[in-house]
C-alpha cells in the first residue's frame, strides 16, 4: 500500500491562477526603480519591527499614536 503525503509544494490552493494588477501601487517593475522602492519599503519594515517588537503591550498612549503615525 501505498499513501502519498501532499506538501505546501504540492498542494494546489487556487492562489496560484490568481493574477493581480499592481499598477495603481507601482506602474512600472522596470528600470531599477522598482527594486529601488522594494529595498527602501523592506528596510522601513525592518526598522520599524526593531523599534517596536515586543512593546505593542506597554505603549502609553502617545507612543502608539507615534508608532502609527
């Protein structure tokens, strides 16, 4: 007997027939300028998350109209 075990890999969700129109975001991916913006976006996350991971909890309330803002 044999059992096959389906992976994330495998398995077909339907997400991947799905096709999205970004160019209200971003109308060109040429030209350096997108990989410009993904860089700049990825390294605001990064310090974002660093300065506020952990202390979502014990924020006063001016520190979290700061981090929203």
């Amino acid at each position: 007997m044999q059992t096959e075990i389906q992976t994330a890999e495998s398995a077909a969700t339907g997400a991947e027939l799905i096709t999205w129109d970004l160019s209200d975001l971003h109308p060109t991916i040429g030209e350096g300028q997108f990989s410009a913006d993904f860089e700049r976006i990825t390294n605001d996350a990064d310090t974002f998350a660093q300065s506020w991971r952990g202390r979502l909890a014990t924020l006063s309330d001016d520190e979290f109209l700061s981090m929203l803002q």
